[in-house]
C-alpha cells in the first residue's frame, strides 16, 4: 500500500478512511462522477474530508494525473490535496471538505440559490478566474484543466469557490508537444 503527501502511518490512515466511510458506504456518499465517487469521512479526531475514490475499472493514467497536477499546487482556490492511496484493495484520494458542496448543487437548491446574490456569485467567479489564472500563468508548468463545469467546482460555508476533478488536466511542456486529443465534458469544451 502507498500513501503520500500526508505524515502519517499510511495503512492507520487507509483503516481510519474506511471506518470513517462504513467500507464507503452510499449513506456517506456525497458526489459521483466519471472516474469516481466522493464521500465525507470524519476521523476520529473530528477532521473533515472528502474523500475521491477511484473506480476500479479506470486507468492508473487519470488517477496520476490527478495527483501530479495537485500535489505542486498551492493556490486557495484550488482544492487542497491531502494525500491519496493506492492499494490492492483500492485508490482514493483525500481532499479537503468544502461544507456546501459543488457549484451546481447550489444553483440547483432554492434556499442556497437565494443566498447566492449577486456580489457572492461575482465573487464565485473571481475565485474560479484567480485558479485559473494561477493554473495557466504561475505554476511549476502551465495546467489545462479541461473540465471546468459547475459541477467542479466546490464551495465552502463563506461560499468560498475551488476547482476540483484534476483527473483529465493537462501539464503543458513548453518543449513538447501538448493537448492534441479532446477531452473534457460535452457543452464546456473549449474548441
């Protein structure tokens, strides 16, 4: 078993995500998409974090990735990488929590919908174009993340805004060559 990132006993970690997660168990599912399924695991400690679990069919390619792109990346409007796993029994990744979900679980909640007024949604959008901006002109190499969409990015209790799913970015070589397949969700590609 590998674990990173993280100072700890990586096999005490793996038990206390899986305790935290009941075996990830449905009832502390939080979120799903096409490479994984995202839960809320409270440690003992009271530590909160949501934690990505890879499906087992995908490739070890976007799960590498994910982990590439983040683990150099320091930005508050980048979800924070906390460390990740990579076991017989399975692969996840552990992010830091953000209280109100996604973007788009949001805008679909009428009471947090209300809450929204128009200076947080400009604010919203300044955290995603401060990442973004962070991302294409200031890391260690350039980062095309390629899948941003509402659902991807994440808000916290002050409706703070992170991007988040680094599993299809792209960390541009400035001396080779870069993106020359499509990837991405259908209606938020950049063509």
């Amino acid at each position: 078993m590998m674990f990173a990132i993280w100072n700890f006993d990586g096999e005490d970690v793996y038990k206390k995500i899986v305790d935290a997660t009941n075996n990830f168990s449905n009832a502390f599912c939080i979120g799903s998409g096409g490479n994984g399924s995202v839960y809320r695991a409270q440690l003992p400690t009271g530590e909160l974090f949501a934690v990505k679990k890879i499906h087992v069919a995908e490739d070890d390619e976007q799960f590498n990735r994910e982990i590439h792109s983040l683990v150099n990346i320091q930005h508050r409007n980048i979800a924070k990488l906390f460390g990740y796993c990579s076991a017989t029994q399975g692969r996840f990744l552990v992010y830091e929590y953000m209280d109100r979900g996604s973007l788009a679980a949001a805008l679909n909640c009428l009471g947090t919908a209300v809450e929204m007024d128009w200076a947080r949604r400009l604010n919203i959008v300044r955290d995603i174009a401060h990442a973004l901006s962070y991302m294409h002109h200031d890391c260690f190499a350039p980062i095309v993340h390629r899948d941003i969409k509402s659902s991807n990015v994440l808000l916290d209790l002050e409706f703070k805004a992170c991007i988040s799913d680094f599993g299809l970015a792209k960390i541009l070589d400035a001396n080779g060559s870069n993106c020359r397949n499509l990837a991405g969700t259908k209606g938020y590609l950049a063509l």
